[in-house]
C-alpha cells in the first residue's frame, strides 16, 4: 500500500503540473514557426518520470488472436465493479477507464465482451456456481463480493490463481498485504488488486458541516487532524452540543439537529478502526483468531461510543443500515446533522449539496495514540478465476494488465481529479483523501468475517442498545471459529 501512495504522490505531481501548462496554454497565441522550448526542470521531471515509470512485465510479444474476454459481476449502488467500459462520456474517471480497456485489448490482441451482470453479489455466487458445477467455462474471471467468495473457497468453484501465468501478485498493483491475509493457505483463491476500487470506495471517513461548525464556534477537525489532536473526546464533545430540539416539542426527531448521522451497522466499527483496533488478528501460526475479547481498548471504544450515541443521544437511532440511508434521512445534506458516517464513494452523492463540508478520518481514542485509523468495510469486490477455465495463459496476462493500467492510469485519476477536484469543497479535503487512504485498517472481521463478528457481535448490541460485549462475543466464538475452519479448509 505505502508503494502505491508514493506512486500515487509522483503521478499527482506529473499530473497537476500537465493540467497547470494546459490552463497556462489556454488562449494563448503561439507563433507556428516557434519551437517549443523546455525548462531544465521541466527536463528534469520527465526524465524522473520516465526512469520511475515500472512497466508492467508483461512480454511485448504477447498476441491472443482476438480472444474474447468475459466478466461477471453483480448490480450494486455502492462502488466501482464493472471492469469494461466500451464508450467514452466525458466524466474523467469512466474516461480513464475506457482507456485502460482499449490499452488492454491493443496490446493482447484481446475483446471484451460486455460484463455479465447478476442482480446483486449473491446472485453473482449462485451464477458461478452453477457454471462451475456443470463444467462450463462461461465466464474468464469475476468481482465477486469479498466476503461471499471468502466464505465458499472450500467448494472447489476458484481456480488458485498461482497456476497463472504472468501473475505476479507481489507488485505495487496487487495489495499483497490484504491477499496475505484473506487467502489462509497456499492457494490465493482470491485476489485484490488495483483492478479492485472497492477497497478505496468502501473506506469510511468523517464528514462534517462546515455551516453548522461555525453557526457552533467549534474547533477546526482539519487543525485538530493536523495536529494530531482529533481524538473521539473532542469530536464527542461537538455532537453533544450540536445535537438540539430546535423544534422545541420536548422530543428528539426529524425536524431537529442532530450531532452525527450515520447506519447503524458501520459507526461504532468505524471508530474501533479509527482507534486503530482489529477484532481478529493473525496468530503466530497464521491463523486468524477473534481476539476482540482480549482487547480491552475495544471495551473502552465500546463504551465511549455507546454513551455517546445513546445515552447522549447524538444519533438519529431510526436510521437504517441501508447504503443509501442519506435519502430518506438526509440530515447533514439538510444542515441538520454536523458528522456524517459516510464512504469514500458516497461523496459522489453530495455534488448538489449546497453548504460547504470537510472530511476527515474517524477520530483517534486519545491524543496519546499514533496516527489515525480509516475503516474498510465488507462491501468491496475481489477478482476470482471460474475453477473451469480453459485459457489461464490469457486470463493471467489479462487480469496483469488490468491491473497494472489500473494502478497506472486510473487511480492516480481517481484520486486526484474525481475525488480530490471533482467532489472536494477545499484543499484540505484534498489533503485528507491521502491521510486516510495511508491509515487504511484492514480487519478480518469487518471484511471476510463480517457476517458473524462484525455483523453477528457488534452491529445487533449496537443497534439495540445492548451492553454486554463479553457475554456476547463468548456466545458468538463458535460460529466465528467455524467461518474460519471453512475458510482454512480451502
């Protein structure tokens, strides 16, 4: 991940200086017999930029004949999962995208066929299932959702993606650390790689309503943030003040502000990450163990944020899980709420919002503790490889070179004009996106382990005021351990 950031930081500085000499350009007159003359800097620059490029180490002889190349993935309104883009409409990022297509297609003497798309993620399980089951080779690769494939790689559906050729899972475009970690044995059934947006989509941040900050006179999150003094003391203190009756019926509702807004089912896991706590960790024997039990800092995260949400009552408690919940609770578009839970994909939503907001990571537990921590969460799709595929020599070089010109051309896009430009109300936020994606938190059971930790322990106490985390974590052992024996038994 650190070797993707610092690729990510050289490709922003060559890109915002190409977008500075096209603004330096425009309505300028240039006499035709002149020769463009190039600074000793700008020299400079393109020399380094030529020397730090890695090629992709795909030979350059590679010809498939026009093998036609298929998808399947599955509808979802909560991040980037369809891989072929066959027309250009002028947002950046679906541009960005259309052309590592076509890079693709030219360089392997390939055609994408458009993606098969299932209704949703487990129906996309059910279609390859089926297809693997009948020996058909349908289907070339898949996005499937993360957590749905991890929970059935013992079926025999993927194919170990170590029998690829050309694969090679330990450059900066594969997230080696997150494939160490998901593929228990030594079969890499699953991978995540730059071809994988979700990971970046589904990482959770703070928002907050500038409006409402300086109606309040609070402090500035992005000082605090950059002094390393946003911790969850001082955010809580905010949402207790700006949580008001302003209706004055005595009763909190709807028509009233509120401190945070946010689904039931990803705050308090949020700020468990943001205090930089995993609910299982990886045993010396590589094992992944429920060890939130042992933890007593996540007691402590429990305990803050319980207070907070419920006893203080910052939080709006009839908001539901869905990914979407901002339109029918629409709080912090509607000035009515100062935090908001929210992805880095959903600020694609708020284009329209019409008072300015700043985003920063879920805050630290104390002032004490190093760097902050941004969440991940279950949502993101993973790359498997149907068990019954015949052409692995294709899908290898393919599943490569998606990835490299993903890691090449599209994020660097992602982030500095979709995200950083397109969607952020000011530099500071520009700043953040990097801060948070640096302070990534990768947990096992907010990710492949969803459904019985995060899901099964956390979300239910949560979201009906229940506080007996230990009693709960010691009923639920079982089930965890059992969704890990699954998994190992890959």
């Amino acid at each position: 991940m650190k070797k993707q950031i610092s690729f990510l930081i050289l490709s922003s500085m060559i890109l915002s200086s190409v977008m500075m000499s096209c603004g330096d350009n425009a309505g300028s007159s240039t006499d035709m017999n002149d020769e463009p003359q190039n600074t000793a800097a700008e020299t400079s620059a393109e020399t380094e930029a030529a020397e730090t490029e890695i090629p992709s180490g795909l030979p350059d002889d590679l010809d498939f004949g026009g093998y036609n190349f298929r998808w399947l993935t599955s509808a979802t309104n909560s991040n980037n999962t369809i891989t072929v883009y066959n027309e250009q409409t002028g947002d950046v990022l679906n541009d960005v995208m259309y052309e590592r297509t076509k890079k693709v297609e030219e360089e392997l003497n390939v055609v994408f066929s458009d993606d098969v798309v299932s209704a949703d993620a487990w129906t996309a399980i059910s279609d390859i299932r089926k297809s693997v089951q009948a020996g058909d080779d349908d289907f070339d690769a898949s996005m499937q959702l993360g957590r749905g494939a991890w929970t059935i790689t013992g079926d025999g559906l993927f194919l170990d993606m170590k029998e690829l050729p050309y694969l090679s899972g330990d450059k900066p475009w594969w997230f080696s650390d997150i494939n160490s970690q998901v593929n228990l044995t030594d079969h890499d059934y699953i991978m995540f790689g730059s071809l994988n947006l979700g990971i970046y989509d589904m990482t959770c941040v703070v928002l907050f309503n500038k409006k409402l900050l300086e109606a309040n006179g609070f402090e500035n999150p992005y000082r605090l943030t950059d002094d390393g003094l946003w911790s969850f003391d001082r955010m809580a203190a905010m949402a207790r003040a700006a949580t008001v009756d302003t209706n004055g019926d005595g009763t909190m509702g709807k028509e009233d502000n509120w401190g945070f807004t946010g689904r039931y089912n990803s705050m308090l896991p949020g700020f468990i990450a943001g205090a930089r706590q995993k609910t299982v960790e990886i045993n010396a024997d590589g094992i992944p163990e429920l060890t939130a039990g042992s933890n007593q800092r996540i007691f402590e995260v429990f305990d803050k944020v319980m207070t907070l949400f419920w006893d203080d009552g910052v939080w709006y408690s009839k908001t539901n899980s869905a990914n979407d919940y901002y339109l029918t609770d629409p709080f912090f578009e509607n000035d009515q709420a100062l935090f908001a839970d929210r992805t880095l994909y959903s600020i694609f939503h708020l284009r329209d919002m019409e008072t300015d907001f700043g985003m920063v990571p879920y805050p630290k537990y104390d002032d004490a503790q190093e760097g902050y921590g941004s969440m991940t969460v279950a949502g993101s799709r993973t790359t498997v490889v149907p068990a019954t595929v015949k052409n692995k020599e294709v899908v290898g070089a393919v599943l490569e070179a998606l990835n490299y010109y993903s890691w090449k051309d599209v994020i660097p896009v992602y982030f500095e004009v979709a995200l950083k430009q397109k969607y952020s109300r000011d530099n500071e936020t520009a700043k953040m996106f990097d801060l948070i994606i640096d302070s990534m938190v990768y947990d096992l059971g907010e990710t492949m382990l969803c459904d019985t930790v995060k899901d099964g322990i956390f979300v239910p106490l949560f979201q009906n005021n229940k506080r007996d985390l230990a009693s709960k974590i010691e009923k639920e052992i079982k089930k965890v351990n059992k969704a890990i024996e699954a998994a190992l038994n890959s």
